[in-house]
C-alpha cells in the first residue's frame, strides 16, 4: 500500500535470485551469440525461420540475437537503478539499508560473473594450446581450472655448441618447450614451476643475448 512499500525488501529478493541459472546464461551468450551468427550464414531452413521470427508483429522487428542480449544488459543496468534510487532517498528512511543492501548484492553478483568468465576464457586459451599440439602430444591433463596461459613465442636452447629452436608456452605453474612438425607442437621438455623452479639471467653475449636458466 502506498507510500508503505519497502522497494529495497523487494528489490533485494529479486536480486538473490539472479545467482545460478542467470549467470549460466551470460557465460554461454558468446557460444550461442556465434552459433546465431552460423545459422545466418546459412541458405537453409534453419536461417529463413530466423527470419520469419523477426518479421513476426510481437518481434518489432528485432531478431533473436536482439532478445538474448538482453538478459546479459540487466546486470548494469539494476545497478544503476537502484544507485539512482539511493541518491533519492532520504537518509534514514527505511528503504536506505534495503537498497544498500541490494546494491552491493548486484556488485557481489556482477563480480561472480567477471571471475567465472575470466576462468572460462583461461580454459578456452588452454584449449586453444592443446589443439595446436601434435595429436599423440593432446593430454587432457594440460587443461586445469586453475592454470592460465601467459604467453607464448619463440626461444633458442642452448647445449654447448648445438642451438635448437623451441616454441614455448608459459603457463603460470608449467613450461611447455616444444619442437615445430607439421602436423602441430611436439612436447621437448615441461617443467612443472610450482616445484622449486627458478630463473636465472646469464650475461649477455653476441651468441647468447637475452639468455636464461631454469
């Protein structure tokens, strides 16, 4: 009954809710995003149905890739609202704490959000890495939630006299020194850096500028 409602309660309930299902749908929006965008590549049955859905009066013209991102612009947008909302209730008024609430809840979520995506696309560069491997090098192993890959390029190991060329790939516990074939990376050498590895500057020479040990 108004003006005895309490916006924050509501809002704050609402919010709870946007854990679980909803962050499941912002973190699969890329994939389906990309494979709406296969589909309408398409001369098929599957593109001209999309089409007959955005001609569709209740569509207003928008398609579908319009509808999904919707969900996904929710997040911000409740978190301007309600810092909106706060600006214009007074202090002390009981909707105050409420709001407040709500509002580091939206934050809290937001941030989830952030982090699984973020751990979501450190896999996909794992991946990423494995696949350039040479199929009987491919281990399972090499993908971990909690491994990122850092960089990788091109190094020159030094044994004596011989100089072979290495690709490598630096993750943030694993190196991975690999020789080029072609049909992809072959593993040379993997040092696992979380047991006792270190790295060392050697001096500089005109053979061997930029060196260093392991």
């Amino acid at each position: 009954t108004w003006p005895n409602v309490h916006c924050g309660d509501i809002i704050k309930g609402g919010v709870e809710q946007f854990r679980g299902c909803y962050s499941e749908f912002v973190l699969n929006y890329d994939e389906a995003d990309a494979h709406l965008e296969t589909l309408k590549q398409q001369k098929g049955e599957q593109q001209r149905y999309l089409e007959v859905c955005r001609s569709h009066p209740d569509a207003n013209n928008l398609d579908v890739r319009s509808f999904l991102i919707m969900p996904v612009q929710r997040m911000p947008r409740y978190r301007m609202l309600l810092e909106d909302l706060l600006r214009h209730t007074d202090a002390g008024h009981a909707d105050e704490v409420p709001l407040q609430s709500a509002l580091a809840t939206v934050c809290e979520v937001a941030m989830h959000i952030n982090e699984e995506r973020k751990q979501l696309d450190d896999v996909a560069h794992l991946r990423e890495m494995v696949a350039k491997l040479h199929p009987d090098w491919q281990d399972g192993d090499l993908v971990r939630f909690d491994r990122r890959l850092l960089r990788e390029g091109e190094l020159t190991k030094a044994r004596q006299k011989q100089r072979q060329k290495r690709h490598v790939f630096l993750c943030n516990d694993l190196l991975l020194s690999c020789s080029s074939t072609a049909q992809g990376f072959v593993i040379k050498g993997r040092a696992e850096l979380a047991h006792g590895v270190s790295v060392e500057d050697l001096p500089s020479t005109p053979k061997l500028p930029h060196a260093l040990v392991l």
